[in-house]
C-alpha cells in the first residue's frame, strides 16, 4: 500500500502536474469514461512495479527471518513489521503532503466565505435580448493555452501554433492578460475539462461535497449519471433555452465522463452527442474507437452535417463542440500533419488550430454565418508535462480565448486580469444579451467588455486563487444540493 501510494503520487506529478484536492476527488468519483491510456500508463507506472515491490519485499522478509544466524522472537519480528510499515506510510504520506504543498492541504479543509460574499445569483438577475438574437458556435479546445503562440505575439514558441487561427479573421477580439494575444488565468475549480465547462457556462468553479446520488445507466457505456447535478446554479444554456435557443454538444468521448452530460442535460436541456450515439447514428462501425472515442476530423466533418441539418429548421441554436486530439500525453497523431517541431505534441497542437481554422472558415461560408458570433476557447491549460517543462519558467500560461463575429469593439480587452469565470456574461453580451445589473456579473463572472473589474482584478490572482481552492458551506447547501435560507 505504501509503494502505491509513493508510487501514485509520483505519476500523478508526472501525469498531470499542478492539479488540486477537489479535482482528484471529483474525478475519482465520476471516472466512467477515462481516456485508457491514463489506465495503462497508472499500471505500468504504480501498479506492476508496486506488487514486484510487496513479492520481493515478502520473500526477502521471509527468507531473512528462517536464516538461522538471524532468527528473530515472535514478538521482535512483528515489530520489525510493523516499524518498516509504519515509516513507509510515514514517508509516502511526507512525499505526497510535501507535492500539493502543506498551505494547500490546510486550504483545502478551510472554510471560506469568499463565494457567499461575491456571489451574484444569475436567477436574480435581468437578461434581455434584442429582438434579432445571434446564434452561438463555442468551440471548446482542449488545453488551448497562449503559450502556444509564438514569443513575439505573446506565447512562448519560436514559431506560433497557434498561427492558422490567428489568421482566420483579424476583427476578432482575444482578451488578454498582457497587450498581446493572452487569455484567462487557471484558477482553482476549473482545471480539468467538466470543471472547466462549468465554470465557463456558469461563472462558478466545480467544487466536491454534498450528497451526490449516482445511479449506473444499463444497457449501454455512456458512463455515471449524477442525479440533479448543482441544482443551485444558472447557466448559459438554460438562459439560451428560456430565450427560444436549441442547445446542442457534439464531443469524441464519451458524454459522462466526469458528470458532462449530467451538467448539460439539467442545465439547459442540451442534445447530446458523443461516442456512443454516434455508433448508435450509424455515422461509425460499431467496433470504432480512435483516441478517446472519435478523433477530432470526424468531429468537424459532423458538426458541418449537424450544423447543415439545424440550419434547415431556421431556429436559434447554441452549438457547442469539444476537442480531444491536443488532449495529453502527446496528443494524437494522423500520421499526415506538417511537422513544425520535432516535439509530437507540437506538431499536433498546430495540426488542431489548422483544424479549427478551416471548420471557421467553412461556417463563414454558410448563409447563417452573418447571424452568429463563435467563440473558441480551452477548456483549461494542458497538462502534458513534456511541454509544459519546455516553456520559460517565468512565462504566465493563460487560456486561450478568441471571439469572432460579436459585432461589437472594445477598450477593455488587453491587460486584464481573468479567468474561466468570465467567459459566462462575456458570452452572452457577444450574442447581444444585456445584463441588467451595475455589477455586469454572473454568478462570480463579470462581463470583459463592461471594463468593471473581475474578482481576480479585485483581490488579486494568489489571494482568489486560495480562497477558491478553500472549503465553501455556502457553496455545497445552495449550489450542490440547491437549499436555500
């Protein structure tokens, strides 16, 4: 057990990096639908070496307890047991708390009222729309990051990544953390793709606690389903649907995985289509699995079929779409990409952002396009650690966010200080929404083109970085479990 342990959190380090408590206990709470190289590479890295540890470990004991020039007592070789196990569990437990670091640990079992004291309830507050409302395309990208770029736009790259979707329209607005291309800084909560979804739809972190009630579905592998997912919050989607919009989510993987498609269905009644009802739809074989389910050319290739079909119904629509080849470790290889760098995750972010670039300019060809603004974002930072040790120590990763098509300029879109939570009210402004409120804020997100200032911009990054990594009763009875006073 002490080997797993050190052993675990040596390839959570080497896996996944800077990750928090609330991230590893959600996750492993609603880990139905995993990529499976994550599975491989915890056996070959934990638990193979762990269990040739405990063999060799028994026998050598064994064996040096029958010699008879060190025949121990009874009694004096239980207590050798049991020392050596006590500091193995000593030591894995010093490795692991030393990792996450002791402030965060102690975080993580504080209580803060940081989200009762700024929170704005979305359900209190007025949003109107014009009378002719936009439609919305928001791409989620997996691990989209500024540093992608190169140094000279505001990345971290001799040549940028990112360059084929920079080019696709040059009125687009990018808000940033500096006076070049930037994005939304990572905060506790929103770090992982479900959180990251969450946090961008609803202006408020994911957090664990309460009482989660989770049934299997049958029949089929669509993964966890979460009954009455965060009952306390508002979100994009449902806001969209009360305003006559049709939502829909198109991903490779599999829908539930971390409780996705709980979120979407209760929260805006999205249609949803991933993995598996794509194999149901008869668009794959039935035996067809690449990289997490579907790789991301047959997801363009269904999004213009899908987006073909609904433009046909002359409804308001929310179409949104999630990435999954820039997805770590490595990313997924086609075996045709233009090589740009000699390290495979490069080549792959490039091959995406050509991707994405060529799926804009395919909307920008449809009749429906004047009336519909797109917005391109990550859904957090990567977390392949072979790039990220590659970047400048000192380099500030950002997510990358992109708007296209709004209608509308700005003075507030360079040196801000953001994140995630931010992209909720800005959304609903770039389609035309009006928040009716002095504040210009959603849940804890405040819209980016009203210039009022976010709550990073208020309390700085470090300080709203510990409260939100720290304990919130106010958040587990109103948001997760939905009570009220």
């Amino acid at each position: 057990m002490a080997s797993i342990l050190i052993l675990g959190v040596h390839w959570l380090i080497k896996s996944f990096g800077d990750v928090n408590l609330d991230q590893i206990v959600y996750i492993l709470a609603n880990a139905e639908g995993t990529d499976t190289t994550n599975i491989y590479t915890f056996i070959a890295g934990v638990l193979t070496p762990s269990l040739a540890f405990a063999g060799v470990s028994y026998f050598s004991g064994h064996l040096f307890l029958k010699v008879k020039k060190f025949v121990l007592s009874v009694w004096l070789s239980r207590l050798l047991k049991v020392f050596v196990i006590v500091l193995m569990l000593f030591l894995s437990s010093f490795y692991a708390f030393s990792y996450f670091g002791w402030s965060k640990i102690a975080n993580y079992f504080s209580e803060s009222t940081f989200i009762e004291e700024n929170m704005v309830n979305t359900k209190k507050v007025n949003i109107s729309f014009p009378n002719q409302k936009r439609n919305l395309i928001y791409i989620y990208v997996e691990s989209l990051e500024t540093s992608f770029a190169d140094r000279d736009q505001g990345g971290d790259q001799s040549v940028s990544l990112l360059q084929p979707l920079m080019d696709v329209d040059p009125s687009a607005i990018n808000f940033s953390n500096t006076a070049l291309y930037g994005g939304q800084r990572q905060l506790p909560g929103m770090d992982y793709t479900a959180a990251g979804i969450i946090a961008q739809t609803a202006g408020l972190p994911l957090k664990f606690g309460g009482n989660y009630t989770q049934d299997q579905l049958n029949g089929d592998f669509s993964g966890t389903q979460i009954i009455n997912m965060l009952p306390g919050l508002t979100s994009l989607g449902e806001i969209l649907k009360q305003n006559g919009y049709t939502n829909y989510f198109l991903m490779g993987s599999i829908p539930n995985f971390g409780g996705r498609a709980s979120y979407l269905e209760q929260h805006g009644d999205y249609q949803i289509t991933g993995w598996p009802q794509a194999i149901q739809n008869g668009w794959l074989p039935d035996d067809y699995a690449e990289n997490w389910g579907f790789e991301d050319r047959k997801l363009f290739e269904f999004a213009q079929n899908m987006l073909t079909d609904i433009a046909q119904e002359d409804k308001l629509f929310n179409f949104s779409l999630l990435t999954s080849d820039t997805h770590f470790p490595d990313g997924y290889v086609y075996g045709d990409e233009e090589e740009v760098s000699d390290m495979q995750y490069k080549n792959v972010v490039f091959h995406s952002s050509a991707m994405v670039a060529e799926f804009i300019r395919w909307c920008q060809e449809q009749s429906w396009y004047d009336n519909t603004t797109i917005v391109v974002t990550g859904d957090h930072l990567t977390m392949d650690q072979g790039y990220v040790k590659s970047l400048d120590k000192n380099y500030t990763r950002t997510v990358f966010n992109l708007f296209l098509n709004t209608g509308l300029t700005t003075t507030f879109d360079k040196n801000r200080q953001f994140s995630n939570l931010d992209m909720f009210p800005t959304t609903l402004t770039a389609i035309g929404g009006k928040i009716n409120s002095q504040e210009e804020q959603l849940g804890l997100g405040v819209n980016l083109f009203s210039g009022q200032k976010t709550m990073i911009e208020k309390y700085g990054y470090s300080e709203t970085k510990k409260q939100l990594e720290q304990c919130s009763k106010f958040y587990i009875k109103e948001i997760i479990e939905g009570k009220k006073e």
